[in-house]
C-alpha cells in the first residue's frame, strides 16, 4: 500500500516516495545527477555509441563542467543573494552575463581550431576552411547555444524555486498550525479556572447553607480536576470518556439544584468517536446558569447522538428568573473559538432564544 503525503496548503495527496525523491535532502546527490544526465543524454550516449558522435569526450566533460558551475553559482549565489532579496533586475543581469560569458568559452572549446582537441571531421568542415568556420559561425553558434544555456539555467532554476516555495509553504502552515495548537491549548486551559469559579461559588452557597451535601460535592470536584489534569492532555480523548465527564459534573451541579428536572440522552456509537476533550462542557455548564430560578419549574435537556463520523449534541434549558443577562461571556466565547480551531469547517453551532427558553445545537464532524 502505497504511503501519502498532505500538501497541506492545497490539501493534495502524492506519494511519498515521490516527495521524497523530490524533497528529501538524502536524495540530493540522485537528484543532481538525474538532472544532468537528463541535460547531457545524447552526449553521453554517445561515448557508447548508441547515439552519433558529437564531439571528443574531453570536450563534453570540459561543456558539463563548466555547465555545472554556471548553474550552482546561479542556484546557489544569485538566487539567495540577489533573486529573493528582491534584486531581481540585478540577478537577470548576472545571469544573463555569466550565460554570454559561458557560450562564448564553449565556443573556443568545440569551434576554435587553435585548440588541441578540436576535431575537424566532427565539426564537418575541412583544414582549410577553418579560417571561414571561425568568422562565419560564431554569431550563429552563440545565438543557437545562448537559448540552449539559458534554458539549463531556468530549469535547474525553476525547480529549486518550486523547492524554495514548497518548503516555506510547509514552515509557515507548521508555524500557524503552532499557534493554533498554542492558541487551542491556552483556551482550554481557561476551561478549569472558569469552571473552578462557578463551582466554588456553588460550594461556597453549599457551605453557608450547611448543607449535608457538600463534602459529596468536594469529591465529585476532585474526580473532575483529576480527569481534566491528567486525561485531556491529548487532542482528543474517547467520547465515552467525555461522557462520563460530563455525567460526573452534571451529578455535581444536581447536588445543588435538587429541584431540576435534568434529562441526559446518549444513543449511537459512542464507543468508537473521539473528541476533543471538553469541548462541549462550556454549553452544559451555560445552561446551568441560565436557567437558575426562583419557580422551582426548571429543566434542562441534553441529548447526544454520535454516529459514524459525526456527534449531534444538544442542550435546551428553561430561561431562569435570577439571571437576566444575555447568553454569553467568557466561557462561550471562549468555547465558539475553540470549535473554530478544534473543528475548522467541521461543526456547525445554532443558538436559539425564545421567551423561555435557550436552545444550542452543535454538530461535530469527526472525520
């Protein structure tokens, strides 16, 4: 089975022996060699005689040489110091002269009859019309090879900029993938303090009253802060273990508010869903606010229905009478932006508000 690699800006899957052939700096040296190989086929068949001579080997390796050091000085000098410093007239100028000055040394190597591996019969003209070679086919061989240089360079030039491009795409979604993770894990730690003020307030009430219930309420706190040290620390956590989270911290709240009418539905698949650990606490715990009242007629209802790929979750509450204040505050701003982060383009939250009641429907796309 073939193994892929997430192009994470464009969300395209390629093999990763593909990536790797293509990135990875261990296949550096392959790389480099398939590129001139590529470059100097023909000649270099033609040292084995599968394709027709084109010129003493001494001359191809003197041409490749010479290639190579036009390329990585362009690759390796112009383009950090002058290409993606914004010099970019200046690096054309450079590599325009380092081109002409490339075609006019090949010139002298395969065309100059001076020199000692000069081949006549190769070049296809006789000793004595050397004199006429020499004027006659300069301009033609440095316009022909100018184009034949320049396209080596733009080659090996336009992929070590696709390098360049891929790689900095990489780093900066790695660097803002960091602050989201930064971001998401400052948000839930704002959950404890939150829930710690709301809790405390409820014992301190507790404990004013003397109610026989509060050192039951003590120890429900402490297997709450004991789950939130210790099992959120990974992105997510088994749904069944949200679950009894929440079930734990709604038998908390129960102690308080012997009078509510409180009903928690579960169906579906909860044994194979994970999610990202109190993500939905901040609603249930809004519900508990919001529907304090002085009748005794309150009523919260949460039902949660997991499926394949997907938790449907909500809470509907009766709107109380000692709270008068919008929904909002810290708490659910904090939890609309960790669903933003935890589920980007994978939730949809709907609030509702009547006279009575507040209603909040959340569906999580877990895939």
């Amino acid at each position: 089975m073939d193994t892929f690699v997430t192009d994470k800006e464009s969300s395209m899957e390629i093999p990763k022996w593909l990536h790797d052939a293509l990135f990875n700096n261990r296949y550096r040296i392959v790389r480099h060699i398939l590129f001139w190989l590529f470059i100097y086929a023909d000649e270099l068949l033609s040292w084995v005689g599968v394709t027709e001579a084109i010129g003493l080997p001494i001359q191809v390796l003197i041409t490749i040489i010479l290639d190579m050091v036009m390329v990585y000085f362009n690759i390796y000098v112009l383009l950090p110091r002058l290409f993606l410093k914004g010099k970019v007239p200046l690096y054309c100028l450079y590599t325009a002269i380092t081109v002409v000055i490339l075609v006019c040394i090949n010139y002298l190597i395969w065309m100059d009859p001076y020199l000692l591996f000069f081949d006549s019969k190769i070049a296809g003209v006789e000793i004595e019309d050397l004199e006429a070679l020499t004027i006659y086919d300069f301009y033609n061989y440095l316009l022909g090879n100018l184009w034949s240089n320049a396209g080596i360079v733009a080659m090996a030039v336009a992929f070590k900029l696709f390098q360049i491009s891929y790689s900095t795409s990489i780093k900066l979604q790695d660097l803002k993938q960091d602050q989201l993770n930064t971001e998401l894990a400052y948000l839930k730690t704002q959950v404890n303090p939150h829930f710690l003020f709301n809790t405390l307030n409820n014992m301190y009430v507790m404990s004013k009253k003397k109610s026989e219930h509060l050192p039951d309420t003590i120890m429900q706190l402490s297997d709450l802060l004991r789950y939130q040290l210790y099992d959120t620390e990974a992105d997510t956590v088994p749904l069944n273990n949200e679950i009894t989270y929440l079930k734990n911290y709604l038998k908390l709240e129960q102690l308080r508010r012997e009078h509510l009418k409180l009903v928690f539905d579960i169906s579906g698949h909860t044994g194979i869903q994970k999610i990202r650990p109190l993500i939905l606490l901040p609603y249930i715990e809004n519900a508990f606010k919001y529907s304090n009242s002085s009748t005794g007629s309150d009523y919260i209802k949460i039902q949660l229905h997991a499926e394949e790929k997907k938790i449907k979750f909500s809470v509907e509450n009766s709107k109380g009478t000692l709270h008068r204040r919008a929904v909002g505050g810290i708490g659910m701003t904090n939890a609309r932006r960790r669903l933003e982060l935890g589920y980007p383009n994978k939730h949809s939250l709907d609030i509702q508000e009547t006279d009575k009641t507040f209603i909040v429907a959340l569906t999580l796309d877990t895939v």
